[in-house]
C-alpha cells in the first residue's frame, strides 16, 4: 500500500524525530576529557611573545611554555627558576647566575648560558622593564652554565625585575631564535616550560602538552616557584570572546575555567553549587588629565577639585559591582604589593566634598567650557566607571562630554593630545613605581613636570630597597600634591572554575600548571 | 551559454576593482593602528612607530594599495598583522567552519521547508496551513540571537544534550563535528527555513492552479505525486533562487550565530579583522566574499536555464 501523506501521519513522525533526538543525544553529555584542563580564555593575544607585546593576555598563556632566570614565591620574595643559584659582587653591581643542569628546550637542545643571553638582551632592547631598569646594562656568557649581567650602577630591583611580571616577562628562548628576531613577535614559541605548544589555530585554540623532558624547579610549588610539573597531561585554552557563551560553557560543564567573567554574572555564578568563583590580574583604575593639551587642568587648583569632589566608591561600584572585585586606593602601587606600602594622604582620601570642589573651580576660572571625557566600551569597567564620573563631573557644575570608542578607537584617540581633556585609564601593575605607565611623560597626555623626572631619575638608580622606599615615599608626597590624575581605585577580574578543578594558584594571573583536577 | 558566463565573469573585474579600493580606504578611514594592537595599549609611541615602520605602515596610501593589488594579482593576499599567517591561508582555514555550518543549515531548512510548504499549500486555509503560516511568522521575526541563546540555555545547560559552543573538524571527528554545528545550524536555519516555506508554499499553490495540473489528476495521477513530482519540480524557479541567495548571505553573514556559537568562521575573521585593524586580513576577506556572492549569483542565473528549458541562456539577452 503506498504511504499517504495525512496530518496524523506528520504528528507521528514529528514525535517519533523527538524520541530518537533525546535517546541519541541523552547519553552524549560531556564526557570530562580525561587528563586534560579545558579553559575558556576571553581573548587571542596577538602574539606569545612577551618581549615585544604589552598585552597581558600574552603574558598569562606565554608562561606555560616559556621560564624566566628567577621566580617570585607566593610571599613574593625571589627564588631561583632556570637559574639554580646565583652570587651578586660586593658593589651590587655584577650578577653572576648558575643555570640548572639538564634543562631542555622544548626541540630537545640543552639551555646554555648563550641561550639566555640571546634572550635576555632582546628583553631588554624591547620590554619596557629591559628598557627602564637595565639600561646600559651587559649580559654576557661564561661557559655553557655561567651567565654575567654587568650594571653600570646598582639597581634595587634588578632581580625581581628579572622574575615574572604582570606583562613583558623576561622569557628564556633558544639562542638562534632570539638572535635571529626584530622588533616584530617571534613565531616559533619554543621553551623550557611545563608545557609545549602542539598547535594553535588562529581564532580557535591553543594546544598544550606537558613537556615529557620537563625539568622542574627545586621545591614545593609556591607562587611561580618550585615544583611546576602539571598534575594533568593536556591544556586547552580555547578562545572564547562571547561572555555569556563563556559562562554558559562553564555552567553545562564544558569548561573547567572561564576567564574573565562579565561583572555582572557574579551573583548568578555564586549562587551556583557547581561553580568555584576567584579572581586575577588587579588593574588600577584612573581619571587621567591631559597635559598636552592647554586648559583648565593646567591649573592645580582645578585637578584637586577634581581629587575632592568625586565619590569612588559609587565610581568602583558601577565598575566592578561587587565589593569582592574592586577596593579603593589612593596610592600608586597596589594594596597587594606589601613592599611598596605608603602611608602618604591616608586621612583626606576620598571625602566627596562637592562644595569644596566647586570653589575650587570657580577659583581656577573654569568658564563652562565644555570638556571631552574618553573611555572604551570594549571594557565594561572602564566605561561604567565613564558613565558615573561624568554624572559626578557634572554635578560640580563641568560642562563633559563622554566619547566611548573601541579600543582600538580610544587608543588612537588618546594619541591625539588635542581630542580630549579627561580620560579614563586602566593601567597594569608594574613591579616597581619607576614603570608605571601614567607617570611617564612620554604617555600621551602624561605629565610634564621636572620634580617628578628628578624623583624618578633617582629611584631608578636607587641601590637598596631602603633608598627605593625612601624615594617612593617622596613620589607618593609628589603624586598626592600634584594629582597628575586621580586614583579611583583597583578592580580585579573574575574568573570562575568547576568543581572538578579542586585548586589553582594566581600570581598576577591564572598559572594553569598549578590546577589540580578532580580525577 | 558559455559565453554568456564568461561575460559575467568578465564583468566581476570592475567590481572587485571598486570594492578593492573602497575597502582599502576604509581601512585608511578608520581610526586605530596594528602596530599598536601588536604591541599593546602599554607600549610607547617611539616603539609603536619603529613597529609602523618595519611593517611598512608609514608608507604613502596609494604606494600601498598598488604594491598591495600587484600581489593580490599573483594570488598573495599579504600577511595577516595579528595572525601571523598568509591571507590566503587565514581564509582557507576559517572558511571550512562557514562551509559546513552554510550546507548543514540550508540542509535543514530545506528538510523543514519543503514538504512543509508544498503540504501547507496543498491544504490550503486549514489549520495546518495557519499553523504554518503562525511558524513562518515567528521563524522570520524572532531575533536569532535570542533563539542561540533559547537553544543553548534548554539543550547544553539544562538538557546537556549538545555543547554550548566551540568547533570540531567534522572530516576528523564526524560525530562531534556534528554535534558542535547542530545548534548554531538550528538557530540560524530556522530564518531561512520560514523563508523557504513562504517561497515554496506560494510557488506550488500558483502551480496547483494551472489546468496540466488538473489534467494530471483527471489521468488518474496520485496526489502525492502530483505535489511532489510534479507541481514541485515546475515550482523550481524561485524557490532555486531563494537557496541561491540564502546559501550566499549563509556564507558571508553568520556573524552574529559564529560569535555566539564561537565558531572561527569566515563572519567572525572578518570581525576580528575590523577590531585589530588588520587591513591586509579585511581587505581579503571583503575580496573573498565578493567572489563568492557574485559567483554564487552568476551559478544560480546558470541553474535557471538548466531547471527550466524555456530559460535560454545567451551572451545578449537573459530570456
């Protein structure tokens, strides 16, 4: 009898497509990849060069296949990385560092000491760090395990400077590729690290291994120190820019970490039994002023204005929403860099006095000229932030104009010192205040003053850290009178793992070799 | 016909030419430097300039564009600032994903579209016939972002059917390949499969109406066949073109499902394209997509002629 198309027979057919839908797929949940850490990264960096890029994307995925000389413990005091030991001369001035026996490149070729000399001098040629703390600075190789850095005056911090950073760590490379490379990324990422590159498909993912001839690091793990021997065979960081596809993946189990979260999923991700939430990578947030550019904000009396009347809290709070994520500082360095603590303007700090500010700005002469704020949309913290202190500016009684662009956009148009008077700034954490990126007069709109160059001249030459605590008090007393730009505070980035990772560590950012997973 | 083809292939040159140019300007246009997403938004001017420089930024626009078109002549697109990699070789990779996620979608919609069509048009005004008409409405005005995220909170969150997002090669891994595109083909097909029901059921109720239909039937033909075999195959014409142009905006336009779905297609290199200012990457592409778009185009007016004889096909007039 031949088949005859009715509205029943369609019904029937559409039912039975559901049932055989749900039996095949209902057994094909995700299978926990054995052995292998799945991670949902927030963005491709261009490059895992850390030489040459700023990018600390580049930085938090470099090192898991590339080491540095030293490493910095979780109390943050130097130990030793592909440099088993290490003696410094009498006058602070010569480093002389003995490599560890049977470290290996990921091609099988044995570390040398022209290895790291190679690369070290491309760092320093390249890297902003290389360039501020190791200027005129010489490397040189004795013997296959002996590396000599000769300084032309001592230097505080030309240890921790050689540890890993927040960005541009100063990474191991072999010789000939180091030698061979320009100013441009190098593309054979070949290192001594816990894992190695096995591919990277552009847009998609990078695929790790745990390095088989992998020589670790002396001592329980702590920090980027010790031992770093992954627990677990295979990484995979896979590029996810959509955030809600981030946090969806998380959720059914398909990623064991996700990095960054948006802000605003904390509080349905901590609502979550089968979720671990954490965070990594603080930056500090500012309102930056331009001294490029002629104005108001030439005038002190209106950048303190500026420093009185605004209230960060609110500031932080449409930045980074929950409290765990943001905290308000009015120092250069981090409240988590214990080193470099201050107790400069501890007590004035953050009042919200609108009257005092409007005065101020009357006394300035500020005639409601209109004023152009910049931020980017590209990062939800800057330009929530951008939203709240134009409404505050405004409330003092400026005339602002918020301008959001991309990034690429807002990085542009901050080069132009005559598009924009205010700005909002995320910088990174450097290891020393002599590196911040908004104190250096080459910034765009940076500031233009000769105490701040004779503080910073000096600290970069300081030989003890007693001098460079001196000197950092002296560019905390500086930045407080000056108010180059105003410090609204730090915000942190959350992440968020599975259940199945039990434990990993953060140093700056993510170090993926330290999780330990459930099976 | 052949050389009706080789005229309209002959007449892509002056538009890639014009597209070329406008896309090499706009690159010009738009604010913002590779050098600077190379080197990252920390890095100094000094350093940004020196970078500008070896990568040959600094030169003259028009030294550029010549240097730039006399490579793309002899098939070398350039090479990619942030991927590191040739053109060419960004394109073929990224294009695989776009390929299979536009066949496996237009598959789909075609399975959903035409018996449902062709059923709704042979009964007409019934409530099947509404109901359809109900889904075609919903299918061509519910957003598709919405319907990605539906599909993904009901079958990878709740259901853990399917995964959230992501892509396998199906040529190495066919099962999870598959299971990777189901999704973002379910979303993204469901516009076109609305699309198609309305060309399909239109198309076959106007040849429902013609009298060598009722002939067909007076000769004793069943119904089924005459829908499908015969009142079907005449119905062709638009319904051909309706696939034509969908496959065609299938393979420049998943934008939105690629980045959701985070597939590393052709959409979303082009996307990331724009953010990084990676000129040499966006000028290809935009070449790219023209060629194919165009070609597809020229492949359906081809299709016409071989679906329908009275369709002739000359170098001077398209009858």
């Amino acid at each position: 009898m031949a088949f005859k198309f009715t509205r029943r027979s369609l019904l029937g057919a559409s039912v039975l497509a559901l049932a055989a839908a749900s039996l095949t797929f209902s057994n094909t949940c995700f299978a926990e990849e054995e052995n292998t850490l799945v991670v949902a990264f927030g963005a491709q960096p261009p490059s895992l060069d850390t030489h040459v890029t700023t990018v600390s994307t580049t930085n938090v995925l470099a090192r898991n296949i590339f080491e540095t000389l030293v490493t910095l413990d979780a109390s943050m005091n130097v130990q030793p990385g592909l440099a088993q030991s290490w003696s410094v001369s009498e006058d602070g001035r010569t480093y002389r560092f003995t490599l560890r026996s049977g470290v290996k490149f990921h091609n099988g070729e044995p570390l040398t000491s022209k290895d790291v000399v190679a690369s070290l001098k491309r760092w320093q040629t390249y890297s902003l760090t290389g360039k501020s703390v190791f200027e005129g600075a010489n490397w040189a190789a004795e013997g296959a395990d002996t590396v000599v850095l000769n300084l032309p005056v001592p230097r505080f911090n030309a240890l921790e400077s050689l540890a890993p950073a927040y960005t541009q760590d100063p990474v191991i490379m072999p010789g000939v590729i180091a030698e061979a490379a320009t100013d441009k990324p190098v593309t054979k990422l070949v290192g001594t690290g816990p894992f190695r590159l096995t591919n990277w498909e552009a847009d998609r993912a990078l695929e790790l291994e745990r390095y088989a001839d992998y020589t670790s690091f002396d001592g329980t793990q702590s920090g980027t120190a010790g031992d770093r021997t992954p627990a677990f065979a295979k990484l995979r960081i896979e590029f996810v820019p959509d955030e809600s596809t981030r946090t969806f993946g998380l959720s059914s189990g398909e990623y064991d970490i996700a990095t960054p979260l948006a802000y605003d999923s904390i509080s349905e991700l901590r609502s979550s039994d089968e979720l671990n939430l954490g965070s990594a990578s603080s930056a500090m947030i500012n309102l930056g002023f331009n001294f490029g550019k002629p104005g108001i904000f030439q005038d002190k009396r209106a950048r303190e204005a500026i420093n009185l009347g605004l209230e960060r809290e609110s500031v932080l709070t449409a930045a980074a929403v929950d409290p765990q994520f943001f905290r308000l500082n009015n120092h250069l360095m981090l409240l988590a860099q214990k080193q470099w603590a201050a107790d400069v303007g501890k007590t004035d700090f953050n009042p919200a006095d609108v009257t005092k500010a409007m005065n101020l700005l009357q006394e300035a002469g500020y005639d409601g000229k209109e004023l152009v704020l910049i931020t980017s949309r590209d990062y939800a913290e800057m330009y929530n932030s951008a939203i709240v202190v134009q409404q505050q500016l405004q409330r003092l009684g400026l005339k602002v104009k918020l301008e959001s662009y991309d990034w690429s956009t807002y990085v542009k148009a901050r080069a132009d010192r005559q598009a924009w008077d205010l700005i909002i700034l995320e910088a990174s954490p450097k290891p020393a205040p002599t590196q911040l990126i908004f104190l250096n007069k080459d910034f765009p709109g940076g500031p233009q003053d000769a105490k701040l160059e004779d503080i910073l001249a000096k600290f970069r030459k300081a030989g003890t850290m007693e001098q460079a605590n001196e000197l950092y008090r002296k560019l905390e007393e500086w930045n407080q009178s000056y108010i180059p730009s105003v410090r609204l505070g730090e915000v942190d980035f959350p992440f968020a793992t599975s259940k199945r990772v039990q434990a990993i560590d953060v140093q700056y950012d993510l170090m993926f070799w330290t999780a330990r997973l459930r099976d | 016909m052949f050389t009706y083809t080789l005229r309209r292939a002959g007449a892509l040159i002056p538009v890639l030419l014009v597209v070329s140019i406008v896309v090499f300007s706009l690159g010009w246009l738009a604010p913002g430097d590779p050098a600077r997403i190379v080197l990252g938004p920390e890095a100094l001017e000094a350093d940004v300039q020196k970078l500008r420089d070896s990568m040959g930024l600094n030169e003259p626009l028009w030294h550029r564009y010549l240097e730039w078109m006399s490579h793309a002549f002899r098939g070398d697109l350039g090479t990619s600032y942030f991927l590191n990699m040739p053109v060419s070789t960004a394109i073929g990779q990224h294009f695989g994903p776009t390929m299979q996620l536009a066949v496996l979608t237009i598959v789909y919609a075609l399975v959903i579209s035409v018996p449902l069509g062709t059923l709704a048009a042979r009964w007409r005004g019934s409530a099947f016939d509404q109901g359809i008409a109900g889904f075609t409405l919903i299918g061509l005005t519910f957003p598709s972002f919405v319907l990605s995220l539906l599909l993904v909170i009901i079958f990878s969150v709740w259901l853990r059917w399917l995964p959230v997002a992501g892509y396998r090669d199906p040529f190495s891994d066919p099962w999870n390949g598959l299971r990777y595109l189901i999704l973002p083909a379910l979303s993204l097909g469901t516009i076109y499969a609305a699309l198609i029901t309305r060309t399909v059921r239109a198309s076959v109720l106007d040849v429902l109406k013609s009298e060598y239909v009722d002939a067909a039937r007076s000769r004793g033909v069943s119904e089924n066949r005459l829908l499908f075999a015969h009142a079907l195959r005449n119905a062709g014409l638009p319904i051909i073109t309706m696939i034509g142009l969908s496959f065609a905006s299938l393979l420049s336009g998943a934008v939105v499902a690629e980045s959701i779905f985070n597939i590393p297609g052709i959409g979303s290199l082009l996307v990331n394209a724009i953010e990084r200012r990676d000129y040499p990457v966006l000028q290809g592409v935009v070449l790219f997509l023209t060629i194919i778009y165009l070609g597809l185009n020229l492949l359906v007016d081809l299709l016409y002629g071989v679906i329908d004889p009275r369709v002739r096909l000359t170098d001077s007039v398209v009858k």
